[in-house]
C-alpha cells in the first residue's frame, strides 16, 4: 500500500525531467514526448512536487485556474491516463488521496541545481573559491532559458517567477566568488548585457562597478552608478540602496573593497603554539549539511589564553566569513562588575551588524528576531567572549547556518548544544619558552637558561602571567631574566597568587604599578572606581580633582604602561584583570574612594542637566544654584552633546547603580532624573527604564517626598512615551498626592502640564484642560515662563485634537510669544507644528506653510531625531494641500529617514503614516498600503492605542481609494470601537468617513 499524502518516496528510475527551460522528459537518455500543452503544465507541477502526494482539486487549480473546465476534476483522468502512457511504468502513482510522481533524488533539474549549488556554497565557506566557481557553473549551465517555458496557468507562472529569480540570486553569488577570485577583468564583458538586461538590478550594478574598479576603470564604474541611479529615478523614483551608494563610496575613496565590520581585539603580536586547537577550532566552525550554525565552546581558567585563541582563530577564517567578525566581552566573570546584560549584548551585536541604534527594539524578544533575521544567510563569525552561563549564550545564537560561533567562558557551559568543545589547558614547556623567547628576544632568554625556565615556573605556564613579565623585561633592557625573578620572589603572596583563580597575574600588575609616578599612582587606583565600561578625560579629571588636560596626559601615560587600554581616541578602559588590581590598592591605601565616587557623580549630575544636554527640553529638576566645581566638556552645540550622550550612555546608568549601591540615594535620583531624559531623547528605552526604577527606588529609601514626586514625574513620561496613558496619569496623581504644600510651585506646575498632556486624548475637556489651566495660573504666579510656555502648547494641543482649532490658535499663539524670544527648543518645535495643524484645519495656508516651516527649521537647529520628522511631516501636508504632492512626498520620504536614523518607535510609526497619505494622493496606493501596514503591525505588537486608529484610518482610507468600500466599512468600524474608548474626540471624524461611505 501507498503511504499518506505528504510521506516522501525515494525508487530507483532512469528518468530525468528538464523544467529550466521547455519541459523535456528523458528515459535512459532518449527524449519522451509530451506535446499538449495542458499535459506538459501536469506533468510540471507534478514533477515540482516529486514524491508528494498531490489532490485532484490541488492539481485542478494548478493546471486550469486559468481556465476552469465545467466538469472539474473530471477533467483530470484522461490527462493521468496519457501521463502513463508516456511515462515508465509505476512512475505516476495514484492513491486514495491523489496523485504523485514517484522519482529519484535529483531526477528533476530544479533539483540538480539546488544541489549544485549547496556544493558550491560549502565550497564557497571552506575558501575554496576555485571550485566553488566552478560548481556555480555548473549549476547555472542547468538553465537552458526560461523556465517552465511557455506552460500556462498562475500556479506555474508564480514558479516561472521564482526559479527565474533563484537563477539570477545564484548567478550573482557566482559574480561574487569571481571577483573573489580576482577576475574583475573577465567579469566585465559577462556583466555589462547583463547590467543593461535588467537595468533595475543594484546587485548586478555593483558588481559590474567593483570590476570596472578593480580592472583600473573607476571612471567607467562612476558611470555604471550614474546611469543606474538615474534609471531608477526616472522609472520608479528612489534613490540607489545603501548597498550600492557604499560600492560607489568605496570607488570615490579609491578603495578596491567595501570595509566590512571587523571588531576583533588585538590579540597580540606574540601569539605562540597553540596548533593544535587553532586545527580543532578551524575544522570544528566549518560548515556542514545541517541548518543549525557551527557553535564551538572553548572554556579553561582565567589567563589561559582563552581570549588570544578565539581572536587568532577568528582571525585565520575571517575569509571564511566575508561578512563580518563580530566580538562582544559578555563579563561574565569580571570581578567587581555583573555580567553584560543579555539585552545589552544585544544591542551591541546588532550595531555590529549595522542597524542603527534607534532602530534596535526594546524588548529581549524582539531584539532576539532582528538579530537573527538581520544575519540569516550572512558569513558572519560572533565572538562571544568571557560568557557568564548557557542563559546568556543561548539568547545570543543566530539561526542562519552560514554564521558561525565562537564562545569562551572559564566555566563548561553544559546547557549549551554546541556543536564542538575544547578545554584550553597551560602552555606545555616547549611553547612557553617559545613564547618568553618572542617576547623578550632569543638571546635573552637563552642567556640564562636557568632563569628562564625560573621564570616560566613562577608565572605557571600561563600566557597571560608570562606576557606581562616578558613585556617589563622587553621595555627595561637593564633588566636581566635573573632580576625579574628576584622581583618575583620578594612579593608576599606570590605563590599563592600565581595558584588561585590567576590571581599571579596581580604580582605582574605591580611591577608596572611600582614604575609609576605618585600621580600616576593614584590616578590608577582612583580611575578603579569608574562605575562604567570607559571613560573620558573629563571623568578622570573628576575623579582625581585636576584638570582635564593634566588627567588626559595622565591617562596616556598609564596607556604606555600597559595598564589602560585606549580602544577609541580619547576614551579609556581597564582590562578586567587590571581593574581587579587597581581596585585592591584603592582599598588598602590612604585613599578615600567613597569622595572620588562622589565627585564623578556630581560630575554626571552636572553633565547630565546641561542644557544643550537636555535639548533644550524641560528638565524634570533644576539644579538651581547648585556650585558647580567639576569641569564639564565642551557642550556648546547639540552636536557635542549628542556625541557626548552616545559616549556615556551606557555608563551613566552604570552610575545610578553604583549611587545607590554605595547609598548615595540623593546623587541616585538626581542622576537618575538627568539620565533619563537624555537616555529618552537618544532612544535608549532600556536602560531608561532601569535608571528611573533606581531613582524611584532611592527616593523611597530615603523617605524623601519631593525627589518621589520628581521620579514618578520621570517614570510617567516613560509611561506615556510607551502608549501606556493610564499608567502615566495614574503616577502622575500619585505624585500630586505625595507633594507636599510648601513644595516648590514649579514642580505641581509641571506635574499639571504632563498630567493635561497625558489626559489630552482621553478627556480632553473634563480633566486635561483644567489641569493645565492651573499649571498655567501657577506659572503666571510664579512668573515662570517656560511652565507657562509648556501649558499654553500642551492647551493648544488638547484643544486641537477635539477639533477646537480656533481657540487651540489662541493658545499656540500665546506659547509661541513666549517660546520664539528664548531660541530652539523642542518645545518651541512642537508648538510651531500644532499651530500649522490648526492653520490647516481653518483654511488658511498660507500661515500653515510659515509656522510649518519654521518648525522644520527650528527641529533642524536642535539635529532633534524626533522633531523633525513630525515638523517635515507638517510642511508636507501643506504642500500635498496646495497642490504640491511630489514636494510632500519628497518631505515625507525625508521624515521616514529622519525617523529610522534616531527616533523612536512613535516617531517611526508618524512618519510612515504621513507618507502613506500622502502615496495615497499621488495615487500609489500599494506602497501607501505598505506603509499603514507597517503602521499597523508595530502599534498592535506595542498594543498603542493611538497609532492602532491611526493605521486602521489610513487602512481604510487605502480600502476606499481601490474601491473596496466593504473593507474601508470594516476598517472604520475596528477603528471606532477603539477610539470610542481611548480617544472620544477622534472618533467625530471617524464617524464622518464612516457615513461618506
């Protein structure tokens, strides 16, 4: 008996069937003849689906959809019966579920080819390029023309499609390994008919570029890139991709290749031995027929030279992985320091893939899938370095096979399903005296035999112990091999140092310590309280109580010892083992940590609430006249603060934690309060969260209302930013609840603003308006006019989403007078954009385009990632309305770029919307449906209420503009079930749409 359908067969014929090209039928090399086209068109789908079980009605709509017979599947046996009798015997079985061609792996040209080419792709892997070429070859020589040629029917027109366009992704990996190869020059007269056949292709442009440049053509590779741009702008208006703008950046800078992300460390120029596992390790990552990654564990004690082994293996197969060679210090096993949070390990892999930071999501999950999604079928290789557990790891695995793992950890990592283990003992004899020759040169190692092997003994074989010894003796050459030794023998615990946990190691730091000047002393133990991963000149200065210049010239000094890493110009960091050391001294000498913690905080809080830092923007606190004795950077542009922000980031929640580990609870919420609202404006969501949490939890400790009321202040503006208005307004009661009366008037004016501004969709009139009336007659009382500035926009706001333009007008107008004379600020930006909104409502144009203007000016002076798009999206609408659409979707093509560059999630979501209107006007509905789509997808995954109407409204909008009013109906429909709910005014012009229909 047959099986079921779906059960693959494996028999044994003679038979072989050519689909790329005209169908032919072979039998033991004679060709069988099948003329009737709807035959041929069965036979094709049958043979595309070899040994699965196919219906009849599957069949019928395969072969007739087209054109459906009256009789339906009765159609079908006359056309089985003359298959058989063309066919060998047994070849077209028929069961009680349907029909199936029974044949042999690879007796189907589609088949042959797919094979081919996963042979050539192995090859590819392997580096063997030479026969890899000639696989591809041999696969493309399959392809005998179109495929499926001539056949009729959708089913077998979607396959015409697709093997067509796998044909032309493998004739490109070919092109690829060709110009690997170098033979650009070959290469040219093969890619120009095939650049002007498909003059949309950028693959194909590029790769003809990058052989006209490597063949010393560069002005003709320009020309490739001119033409095709201009093709694509005239035919189907965008720009080239970035994958081709880098191929013509590369060309312009005169390179012969695009730069690929290379993040491996130095690994020494020492490296010694090690054969073997280098041979384990390089066979172990090769690629295999499974479709999981190659994942190899190397584990071994501190020192050992975990590390130098994985980037050295790295190293030797980076053209393996042509992609990318990713690396990631996981801290697991860092002393003083919690392991990488898997989040944050995360976000760094995906930098390293090139997505841009406000692109990466907020959520481990969703992290998790971009990272994933982005390296699936790239050759990329991850270090994963110094892994705290499986946990961890597992979190960080890419999916796709052609990447490959590397992961080192002092500890065996049982949970993980790795592919391959290595256990890294000492050095043997041999390779350390081979390594202390390399370091220290031949003739002094072997000067004293003796001492040498003294000296190995007493740093117990481990390269780490060894390097360090051998680089004193290579930077002092009065120093004989003797002489390091008797330095060896007079610290105290030496022994018991080079035997527990690599703590030897410290005995080696020391003699770089004693080299030290006093000041380089204590700036070396000092800089062991630095509660983040780097650090600048600044905060050293802070910490030491000196001058930035003299703390930089400090700095490098300690950079020439060895004992501070510079992995970016200026900014500084410890090896781990190092800052273990420096931390021990900071705590056995007179030295008082806790005052130099307290000066880098001070530092942060005053950093953190510059102005420009803040962007302009609202602080949550004021510092006040609080003395400022700490040397700030140079913060005088919002460039140099945007490039400060980024720096720090990561360390400044690193310091909230350490504020409130150390129970400096005022410094935690301070710092907490700056943090957040330059974490907010860079789009760091995460660590936002967490710094907000401590701050919270600080002033709690501390019994401390005010700083309470300040933090839930903060944690409310992240609540709303999450599309969470209930929380937000919920915390922002709580905070009016516990400010006491004598509080500063400023700070209840505040709580009111971002209380109306929470409310402004949901109720509007009863509680957001009143609300900010009395923020308003607070800042009047107080003669605060920024709070009054604040009130007046977040009013004019309020006003105008339950259509109240004529007095939101009044309120815009008033903010404005005050906002205009104080120069750019967010808030001005927001102000001049809800005025152009309400320009546009009551028919007056004209004003619409200055204020729109003015806001996209003012958000340009501020560099603002979020608002800009919303002052460009703006001044599109007021073209599109005046007639002007091609400038309103340039406008907001523009925002989108803005948005994916540095905004966040909303910001993203507004642009699209924005632009998907405005396709809709210019009568390119498809891609307006991509966008509300994309609108859709990620406010229902955010479950924001707001944007969920938003997209629904321009769904249905799409709907109605194809003609499809049912759709629209619905559309509307879900819309207002949800406006009804969360935004009562919006659901006025729901209704209108909703009746027009």
């Amino acid at each position: 008996m047959l099986p079921r359908r779906g059960r693959l067969l494996q028999v044994s014929h003679p038979l072989y069937i050519e689909l790329l090209g005209p169908l032919r039928i072979r039998w033991r090399g004679a060709e069988l003849p099948v003329r009737a086209q709807r035959l041929q068109a069965l036979l094709a789908v049958l043979a595309l689906r070899a040994n699965q079980i196919c219906t009849a009605s599957e069949l019928l709509d395969a072969v007739w959809q087209d054109n459906p017979p009256g009789t339906g599947v009765k159609v079908l046996p006359p056309y089985i019966y003359r298959l058989r009798r063309t066919l060998p015997v047994d070849i077209l079985a028929h069961t009680s579920d349907g029909y199936l061609l029974r044949l042999d792996e690879g007796a189907v040209d589609v088949t042959e080819f797919e094979n081919v080419v996963r042979r050539a792709t192995e090859l590819r892997e392997r580096g063997e390029l030479d026969a890899a070429a000639a696989e591809y070859r041999t696969a493309l020589a399959l392809h005998r023309g179109e495929p499926l040629a001539g056949l009729p029917g959708q089913y077998l027109a979607a396959q015409r499609l697709r093997l067509a366009e796998r044909r032309d992704k493998v004739f490109g990996d070919r092109v690829d390994v060709d110009l690997e190869r170098g033979r650009a020059a070959e290469l040219v007269a093969e890619l120009v008919p095939a650049v002007a056949a498909r003059p949309f292709d950028e693959r194909l442009a590029g790769q003809l570029m990058r052989s006209l440049s490597a063949d010393g053509r560069q002005a003709d590779a320009l020309d490739v890139y001119s033409r095709t741009r201009q093709t694509l702008i005239d035919e189907l208006g965008v720009e080239p991709g970035p994958a081709l703008r880098e191929v013509h950046r590369t060309i312009l800078r005169n390179e012969t290749t695009a730069q690929v992300r290379d993040e491996l460390p130095y690994a020494g120029a020492t490296f010694v031995g090690r054969d073997a596992e280098l041979a384990h390790l390089a066979d172990a990552l090769r690629a295999t027929d499974t479709q999981a990654p190659p994942i190899v564990a190397i584990d071994g004690m501190a020192g050992v030279g975990k590390t130098a082994l994985a980037v050295n293996t790295a190293r030797s197969l980076a053209r393996r992985y042509p992609d990318g060679l990713l690396f990631v210090d996981l801290h697991g096993h860092t002393p003083g320091r919690p392991p990488l949070d898997v989040k944050a390990a995360l976000d760094h892999l995906l930098l390293g893939a090139d997505v841009p930071a406000a692109a990466i999501p907020h959520t481990l999950e969703k992290a998790q899938a971009l990272w994933r999604t982005t390296v699936a079928g790239r050759r990329v290789l991850v270090v994963l370095d110094n892994a705290p557990d499986s946990t961890t790891v597992n979190h960080l695995l890419p999916g796709s096979p052609t990447c490959g793992v590397l992961i080192t950890s002092r500890t065996q990592l049982t949970g993980l399903d790795a592919r391959d283990r290595l256990h890294l003992g000492l050095l043997d004899a041999a390779d350390a005296t081979n390594l202390l020759a390399a370091l220290v040169g031949a003739e002094r190692a072997t000067a004293d035999v003796a001492a040498s092997n003294d000296l190995i003994e007493r740093c117990g074989n481990l390269p780490l112990a060894l390097r360090i010894a051998g680089a004193r003796l290579r930077h002092r050459p009065a120093w004989t091999v003797a002489h390091i030794n008797q330095r060896l023998d007079r610290v105290g615990r030496r022994l018991t140092e080079l035997t527990a946990d690599g703590l030897g190691i410290a005995a080696a730091f020391e003699l770089s310590y004693d080299q030290l000047t006093p000041k380089q002393q204590r700036m070396f133990r000092l800089l062991s309280v630095v509660p983040g991963r780097d650090f600048d000149r600044y905060g050293a200065a802070a910490l030491v109580d000196c001058a930035p210049e003299e703390a930089a010239d400090l700095a490098e000094s300690l950079v020439d010892a060895n004992l501070l890493l510079e992995p970016t110009p200026d900014r500084y960091q410890f090896h781990d083992l190092i800052r273990d050391y420096a931390a021990e001294l900071a705590r056995t000498t007179d030295v008082d940590p806790d005052a130099a913690t307290d000066r880098l905080l001070e530092y942060y809080v005053q950093a953190v609430n510059h102005p420009l830092a803040q962007q302009g923007n609202a602080p949550f606190l004021e510092l006040g006249d609080r003395p400022l004795n700490v040397a700030l950077p140079a913060l005088d542009t919002i460039r140099q603060a945007v490039t400060w922000a980024d720096s720090e980031a990561a360390n400044l929640a690193a310091a909230v934690e350490q504020a409130l580990t150390r129970g400096r609870l005022e410094y935690t919420w301070l710092l907490a309060l700056g943090s957040m609202r330059l974490l907010q404006l860079r789009g760091y969501r995460q660590q936002e969260k967490h710094v907000i949490e401590l701050g919270l939890e600080a002033a709690r400790q501390a019994g401390d209302r005010k700083a309470e009321a300040h933090m839930l202040h903060a944690l409310s503006s992240y609540l709303r930013g999450r599309g969470n208005t209930q929380g937000a307004t919920d915390v922002l009661r709580q905070a009016l609840e516990l400010l006491p009366e004598d509080a500063d008037p400023r700070v209840r004016g505040r709580l009111y603003t971002s209380l109306g501004l929470a409310m402004q969709t949901v109720d509007p009139f009863g509680e957001a308006l009143p609300a900010l009336r009395k923020a308003a007659d607070i800042a009047r009382e107080i003669q605060d006019d920024v709070l009054l500035g604040r009130a007046l926009t977040f009013s004019g706001l309020a006003l105008s989403n339950a259509c109240e333009y004529a007095d939101a007008e009044q309120m815009y107008t008033g903010a404005l007078a005050i906002l205009r004379p104080r120069g750019a600020s967010g808030l001005r930006a927001d102000a001049l954009s809800g005025l152009t909104t309400c320009y546009v409502n009551l028919g007056r144009l004209d004003e619409a385009m200055a204020t729109a203007t003015e806001a996209r000016d003012v958000a340009v002076e501020l560099e603002s990632s979020f608002s800009i798009p919303f002052a460009l999206a703006r001044l599109a609408l007021v073209n599109r309305l005046q007639g002007n659409v091609d400038t309103a979707l340039t406008l907001c093509r523009e925002a989108v770029a803005v948005a994916e560059n540095g905004g966040n999630e909303q910001v993203r979501w507004s642009a699209r919307q924005s632009l998907g209107t405005t396709l809709l006007a210019a009568g390119q509905a498809d891609e307006a449906l991509e966008c509300f789509e994309y609108v859709h997808r990620g406010a229902v995954g955010d479950q924001n209420n707001a944007y969920i109407v938003g997209a629904l409204e321009g769904l249905a909008d799409h709907a109605a503009a194809v003609g499809d009013p049912a759709k629209a109906t619905a559309y509307l429909e879900e819309a207002l079930a949800i406006s009804d709910e969360v935004s009562p005014a919006r659901s006025v012009g729901l209704r209108t749409k909703l009746t027009d229909l």
